[in-house]
C-alpha cells in the first residue's frame, strides 16, 4: 500500500550473503501453523494423508513424517493408526503439560537474569492470588489446603517439601479461574523446581527457613479463605521475593 | 517415603488396561530434557554422537535421529554438520522466537476464553507500561514512536495498522526490561493478530473506530514518556479493555 517501488537506501554494488534454505519438514511445519493461525485449521481438523499433503506442498513424504513428528511432540497434533474414518492426523487442543514443558526448557536455557524470573513469577502469582480470593469455595480450599498440611509433615526433607511448596503455588494458580495464567504460573514454577531444591540444599538452617516458608503459606492461605485478595497478592509478594532472598545461592545457577 | 506397601483403594479383581508405551524418540526427548532440567546440561553443551546416545540409552539410532529433529525445532539443541570440533549437536539457548511461536499456537489450539487471553494482556501490559515509564530513554520511546507514527498514515488500512499497532505494544513490552515478561507479551499479542484483523475487518466504521484506538495510543506514549507508570498502566487496561469491546467479533471465533 505504501510502497512506490522505489527505495532509498539500496546499496550501489550488489551484495552477496549466504541464502538460508529451511528444509522440507520445516517449511511443512510453517505450512501447518500458517494454517492454524489464519484459522484455516482448527482443533479435530485432520490434515491431508502424507502422500498428498507432500503433493501439494511439492516436498519429500519423509519431509512430512518428520514434520508431524515434530508437530506430535509439540502436541499440535496428533495421529490414530489403523483404518477407517478415525484414522490419520488431526490437529489437537495442545494440552497445558504441553505449555509448562515448553516454558519451563525455555527459561532454563535462555539466561534469564533470575530477577526477571522472580518479577515475572511475582506478577503472575499476585494476580493468582487476587482472583483466587475473589471467588474461593470449599473444593478450592480443600485443594490449597492439601499441599499446605503436607509441608506440615515434622522433618520433611527439602525435596518433599519443595514438591508440595510447588503443588501449594499451583493450587492458587488453578484457583484463580485463569487457565492461561495458571499455565504460565506453572510453568515458571516448574522451571524454579530444581534450582530452588539445589539452593534449599546449601542453607545452613534448613528447619529454621522451612518454619519461616510455612508460616508464610499459612498467612497466605488465611487472606485466600478470607476472601481479601488484596492482603493475598501482597502476603504472595513478599514471600517470594523472601524466599529468593534466603535462598542466595539461587541467584548463581 | 509414605508408602507403607499397603493401598486402601486396591480393587478386589485384576484390572488390565491398555498400557501406554513411549516410542523411543519420546524416550530420547525425555532424557534430554532431565539433563537440562537437573543442570547437568546448559547451554553450549554438545550431546554424544548419534551412535553413543543410541547406545546408552538402548534406542535405535532412528530414535535418536528423530528426537534430535523435534528438539532442533523447538530450539534446544542445535546441529553443526561437518567434522572438526565445532560439529555435532549442541545445547542452544532458545531464542525469544521460539517461545512466541509455540505460546501463539498454544493460544490457537487450547481453546482459553477470549476473557481469560485478555486478562492475561492486561495484566502482561500494565507490568510492561509500568517497568517502561520507570526507566524511559531517548532510544526506548523512539522505539515506541516509530510504530505511533506509523499508524498516522492517513487512510491506513486494517492489516498495516494491526501490524504497527502489534509493533507499538511489543516496543513497550521490550522496553520493561523484562525479556521473560516481554516474550510472554509478544506471543499472546502475536496470538491475537489474525482474530484481531478478522474482528477489525468486520467493524462497520472503521475510521472512527481506528481513530479512537490511536488516540488511546497517543495518551499511553505521553504517560510513558512522562514516567507515569500508574497512569500508563491504568491507560493500559482501558485500552485493551476498550478495543476488546468495539471488537466484538473478536470474541465469537
């Protein structure tokens, strides 16, 4: 729309740079995506058999195989055996395991600074916490309540009580009616899972931090029962950036 | 350390269900991700060649052909061919693109309500508006204006203004300061822009509407600019929360 065909910054000698050239099953894999995003496909479409869909995309019929095997392993589709009309691969709804193993691999290996993960985690934790209150019931309850008793076990160790510390943070998470941000909550929290056991491993007075942590949750979950969502992403807050700060170590992975 | 051996619930009969069986490049895919996960691998790593892994983890070749392919998709490993010291496959560090590629499609495909996604932008936003005003620069709010000003042009169409207008909130979300923030950001602004474009096309007076919508902008750059975090952010919400409901269509796909 704007563009005249004339441009003013084109260079006077031509230039020459290596040419990138995605293979078969990479350009299969933007083909199918470009499908879904345009919403051309949704969930239970079925793609074209491999011999066509190869036909039409003018690559190799390994090209495919390997695309849908990467589109399986992402959990974009999925693909039944056998015969008959519920054979072949369909496009699937990505499960929300899909989405905390990918986010969780992802800031393990791209050096965060750990302030950010911290900050992250802090706003989407607050925001966990204050929905949650705003529309607690029994069952909800019940389900934070669970992980809390357990980390209440005298001379739990740090690896139990990290998983239940993690299925406490969950619990809001799914508590707050947000799957989105309990999916991303999760995912982040799972990243946290083995350097924050690393770092719980090297502090000098494990029961004494553990009693700390815990007294925290208890004061969370109060303002959470209570229905004060504001006093619950404040609590969520400062136990947070506590943690972080008692678990130094945590910093230097 | 719970388990006593003895189970309450155990059925009086036998039961047999059909049990899952990984196949080995699933296998493969899983033992990478533990040696991420454990810290035993980071980035820079190289993987044993094809024929070691196979062996140690007693999986066909083919196997570990294949998970190395879904890996080098997602971003985690990388592969160099040739020979020498630099050939092989390596531990990469995931690329931000990465990450919005798949949370986009996990937008696509998860079915989350319209009302969740933007939530999830509103609070995403009001972090990133806040985190920009507290620390804005020369260099940070011509990033921000270059994409305001693009959607000046007069009788700009639908799809250009999307584009710049994705380009204005993705320039505040970079300018946080928080990258996991700013790539969570990206993807669910990056996931809205095809139901964005197909809502937008459907408005029936798209100049008001257009106009409206860069006068919100307008106000949110001044604030920024400012250094008024809490007045970007509250300017934030409103204009998200207000496009969301001249878009109603946004809503039905």
């Amino acid at each position: 729309m704007s563009d005249n065909g004339a441009s003013t910054d084109s260079p006077s000698a031509p230039q020459w740079r290596p040419v990138a050239r995605p293979r078969s099953h990479e350009l299969v894999i933007a083909a199918v995506e470009d499908q879904i995003m345009s919403g051309a496909l949704t969930v239970g479409d079925p793609l074209p058999p491999e011999r066509e869909l190869a036909a039409r995309l003018e690559v190799s019929r390994a090209g495919v195989r390997e695309a849908i095997r990467v589109l399986e392993a992402q959990g974009v589709v999925r693909s039944n055996v056998g015969a008959g009309p519920l054979a072949g691969t369909f496009i699937a709804s990505m499960p929300s395991a899909a989405l905390t193993r990918f986010l969780r691999l992802h800031v393990a290996l791209s050096n965060f600074p750990m302030t950010d993960i911290i900050d992250a985690r802090v706003m989407l934790e607050r925001n966990s916490a204050t929905l949650a209150a705003s529309h607690v019931d029994a069952a909800t309850l019940a389900s934070i309540h669970t992980p809390l008793a357990a980390m209440d076990v005298p001379e739990l160790g740090c690896e139990p009580f990290n998983d239940a510390d993690t299925d406490f943070h969950v619990a809001i998470a799914e508590a707050s009616g947000n799957r989105l941000v309990a999916d991303m909550t999760v995912a982040i929290r799972a990243s946290l899972r083995e350097p924050i056991l690393r770092a719980m491993r090297r502090v000098p007075d494990w029961p004494s931090l553990r009693s700390t942590l815990q007294h925290q949750h208890q004061t969370i979950y109060d303002a959470v029962a209570a229905g004060d969502g504001e006093r619950a992403a404040d609590l969520t807050e400062r136990h947070i950036r506590a943690a972080f700060d008692a678990l130094p170590a945590l910093g230097d992975d």
